[in-house]
C-alpha cells in the first residue's frame, strides 16, 4: 500500500521504518520537500522510502498517518490539502501537550473535544481513526517490547477504516483481542486525555517501554 | 481505627462496608444525620457502623474518605468542617463528572488542575491522597473480582499519608507490587483525566469489572 506519514519526528520515523519493513511504500512529508530529518530517515529506510511536502505525502498516500506533534496537526493537515485527504483514512497518532507550566506536560484540548474530533470536523469527507497515542512510538510498532496482554485502541466513526486500522496494526504484530474499539470519534477524548496518568506512569514506571493492559472478569 | 466516611452513595457505602468488616469502627456522615441511606447501610453493616452528619463523621474519624460526587465534594468537605479534617489524612475517592453533553459524561475539573489538587488547596492542614477513583466500587475493596495484576494509584504531597493509604490499600486485598505511587497531589490529574478513557472502556467492555493494568519490560 502506498502511505503517506505526515511528520519527521521519532513517531514518524518509528511508523514510516516499520511500514516501510512491512512492504509498503511510504512518503514521509514536512512543510518542506528536502527537510533533513526526512532526509536522513529516507537513506535509513531504504527501498520503499521517499519524502516531500505534506502535500506530496498527503497525495502519494492511500492512507495517511498524523505523526506532527498535536499543537501543529492542523496546521500541518490544512497543508496537506483537504483534497489531497478527502476519501482516504488518516490515523491520527498525535497528542497536544502543553508544557508552559513545566513537566510534566499538562493535555491541551480540554476535557469536551480531543485533537482527533477537530481533525475529523475540519476534513469532514476524511476517516479519521485516532490510535496508537497512548504509548511510546517504540511500542507501538513493537508491542513485544512489553509483556503481557497490554492493549491499543481505536477510535473513529468509520467502521470500515477502523477495520483497516486494525488490519495494520496487527501487522505491527497487535493480537486481535488487544485491539479495543471504544467507539466513534468521540472517544478519541479517553484515549487522549489517558495521556495525562501516561505521563505520571512513565515517571513512576521509569521507562517508557510500558503500556496498560485492559482485564476484565471472564 | 475510626474511620469517617464521607457520602451515602454506592461509594461510600462500599468503602465502609468493608472497613467495618476489616474491623474498623466506621461513621458515615452526610448533609444531615440521619440519612435514610446512612441509616440503611448503619443496618446492614452491623456492630461498627454508625451515622451522623458530615461534621460528626470528620470529629470521628482519625482519617476519612471523601465519596460524595466530585461536584459536590467541596462542599461536603466545607460542612464537615476544616478543623475536623486538620492533621488527618482523607483519601479522596472522588470524580468530578459534567452529563450537560449526555453520555458519557465528561471530566468535569479541565486538564490543567484536579479535584485531589482543589482539595488540597482549600484544606491546607489535611494530609489529602487520590486513590481508587480509577475504578467500580466494588472493585475497589475487592480486587479480586478482576483477574491479573491490576493496578491502583496514589497520589499525595505527604509520603506517611500515602504509606497509610498503601497499607489500607492491602488490607482491601491489593498486593504492594500493584499499588503504584504517581506522585504527588498534582499527579491526581493523570487520575482523573484517566476517567473519561475508563468511561469509553466501560462501554466497550461490555462490565463495570475491569481494570488496567500497568505492564513494563523487565
């Protein structure tokens, strides 16, 4: 499949490489065709790996991947192009955090909207599906990093691009049963707002390569 | 111990249910005495359980819990009065819930402060821990409903608060290794905020019995 990944950080990277190990062809984007990251991550990847301009990769790809830190996703998207987006799904990964009251980071949506229902209200005619926010990029690629049962989750309004999310994301090697829908686009607040006990996890934890596990009685 | 228990919902009544059957003497306080609740429960629970107002429940106890509805917590806590509560610790159990959007509610305190921190503030000399608010009441005194390592937080500025906390918390049957220590009070946000992702689980799970539970690489 040909995807595009919107965003040259280490989520970025982290998607882009796995996709690109996983056969895919993948467009890396930034505001600028030639950025360095994308560059270097490009040689890195190898054959299947490309980069240019959040239009560029918004148009190249079937699917897409929000990878630009929150407070710039839809600034980021508006470049790519709604048209360059319409039809297609995009998985938003991204989470607005809000460091001008020091660490950690509080969440900056607020408690009534999330990033991923304000993507999904400025590009009306794309599937947004909010995933994989809830844990570090490692893990999320890699879920055997971690031990145990620990899940990821899915949200959106589309149940036929979820269910090409959930296709992917077991060929990051999630099991079926650890990938829980929790609705449409609205829950994406859960899964962003749990940032805010992730971040007090990973200082109590002392590393990032932990996730929660969802159990239930039988 | 003498332990007040605030509220007369299905909160407080589980809490003290179980420290009067772990052999504490147990008040429940409420607005007014003689609730017809409190009364209920003063009957089922047997010898050890006793009922009064707000203010009788916090003079009693050498520590409280906190399980009035987070809206309203503030002003319980005002009632039962600031002298009452000073030099104890009160575990806050609470959750501040908004059903004005329908359901599910929303987090009711915002992203940048919480109920624990509010508390904290306006009751300077009480000694407040955030715990157990991440769960089904009847989860909380009884983890055993749940299969796995499952985990429960605490939050506080007072570490022999929170040591208490931690050893009533294994008294209500949660092994040590499971309670984790976030920090202090202003890690109660990582709590709270983590509610609204325990709303949409709660609806995709199907059962008020679950948990999360944390999993890291060894």
């Amino acid at each position: 499949m040909r995807i595009g990944v919107l965003g040259t950080g280490m989520v970025g990277q982290a998607i882009g490489s796995r996709l690109v190990a996983l056969g895919h062809e993948v467009q890396m984007g930034s505001r600028e065709a030639g950025n360095e990251n994308a560059r270097a991550w490009v040689e890195r990847a190898g054959h299947g790996a490309s980069e240019g301009s959040f239009e560029d990769a918004a148009a190249f790809g079937e699917m897409a991947f929000n990878c630009n830190a929150g407070a710039h996703s839809l600034a980021a998207l508006e470049q790519a192009g709604r048209d360059n987006l319409a039809g297609k799904v995009l998985v938003d990964v991204a989470n607005v955090l809000d460091s001008s009251e020091g660490a950690p980071p509080t969440v900056g949506v607020g408690t009534n909207d999330s990033l991923g229902e304000q993507i999904q209200r400025a590009f009306p005619d794309t599937k947004v599906v909010k995933s994989l926010n809830t844990m570090n990029c490692e893990v999320m690629v890699d879920p055997s990093r971690v031990p145990g049962d620990h899940s990821v989750f899915v949200c959106g309004d589309d149940v036929d691009a979820k269910d090409q999310v959930k296709a992917l994301l077991e060929s990051f090697g999630w099991p079926s049963g650890r990938i829980l829908d929790l609705g449409g686009i609205r829950s994406a607040r859960g899964a962003e707002l749990y940032v805010a006990l992730w971040l007090a996890l990973w200082g109590a934890v002392g590393t990032g390569d932990f996730n929660i596990a969802v159990v239930r009685s039988s």
